[in-house]
C-alpha cells in the first residue's frame, strides 16, 4: 500500500513539476526533484545519496538561474544593472498578475528600468534590453522543462530497473 502511494505521488510530483515548469508559480524541478525523492522512500528500494544528491543540485542550480537568467539576458543585449534588476523586479511583479504577468514582467521591468534609471538610455536602447530580458525568461523557461522531463524519464527508468521489487 505505501510502496502504491509513494509511487503515484513520485509521479504526480514529476507531471506537477514539468507544469510547473511552464508556470512561474510552481518551482517545476524542484518538484519533479520531490517525485524522485519519494521513490527512494519506497521501503523496498534502496537509498542512493549520490543520485538523489546530484539531481538535488540541477534542481538548486535551476531554482537559482529561473531568476538570473532574464537578467542576464537582459545585460546580453546591452542593459545596465537596471534593466536587469528591473527585469528580476518585474518577474517578481508579474507572478501576480495572471495570466500574462509572468511573461510580460521581465520585459516590462526591464524597460522601465532602463527608461527610468539608466540616464544613457532612449526608448529604442531600453526596448533592445527587454527583448533580452524575455528571451533570458524563454531560455530559462526551455531549461527547467528539459530538466523536469530529464527527472520524470530517471524516474520511470528507476521504477523499470525496480520493477521486480514492487510487483514481484
């Protein structure tokens, strides 16, 4: 019965987090992280640290890079320190605002940011800098959905390599 539940929940953790992935509200490979976790929970399974510590950094590093990398995209295409932090700024912002918030927040903050604080800017120099910014969000967006994906196919690969412990 616990092996049964902690599978379907490990499961529903991996699709969760691919979503999640998509979705700014949902952290998507730290969830799917979660799902690996709990098929090592699985009695019959035996705990493999180094496994579960190294999809435990991907997912660190993904969480991490979600908010640095429409700033670094922002600074690719030539914004100052405002365009990028108002591009992280607008991120934060947008993620309450539904349902366009989260993919026009970085763009937006960025150029604000640039028009409102960067004194070197013009309305073309901030538009160029918030294009990086959405793409930076587009490229990080693209990352956690591969890693998510990644995590689910470990997962289905770590329940095949098991199967016979569960089902015997």
């Amino acid at each position: 019965m616990i092996t049964t539940l902690l599978l379907v929940l490990g499961i529903i953790c991996c699709l969760v987090g691919i979503v999640g992935s998509i979705v700014p509200i949902l952290p998507g490979p730290t969830l799917s992280w979660i799902g690996l976790l709990l098929f090592y929970f699985v009695p019959e399974v035996p705990m493999d640290y180094t496994f579960l510590g190294i999809t435990f950094a991907v997912a660190a590093i993904m969480f991490a890079l979600d908010y640095i990398v429409p700033a670094i995209g922002t600074k690719y295409f030539g914004g100052s320190k405002a365009g990028a932090y108002g591009s992280t700024i607008g991120l934060i912002i947008g993620l309450f605002i539904p349902p366009f918030g989260f993919l026009l927040g970085p763009f937006l903050g960025a150029f604000i940011g640039e028009i409102a604080f960067n004194s070197n800017s013009n309305s073309k120099h901030a538009f160029k800098s918030a294009v990086g910014s959405f793409l930076g969000f587009l490229a990080g967006t693209f990352m956690k959905v591969m890693v998510a994906f990644i995590f689910l196919g470990l997962f289905v690969y770590k329940v095949y390599e098991n199967w016979g412990l569960f089902f015997s």
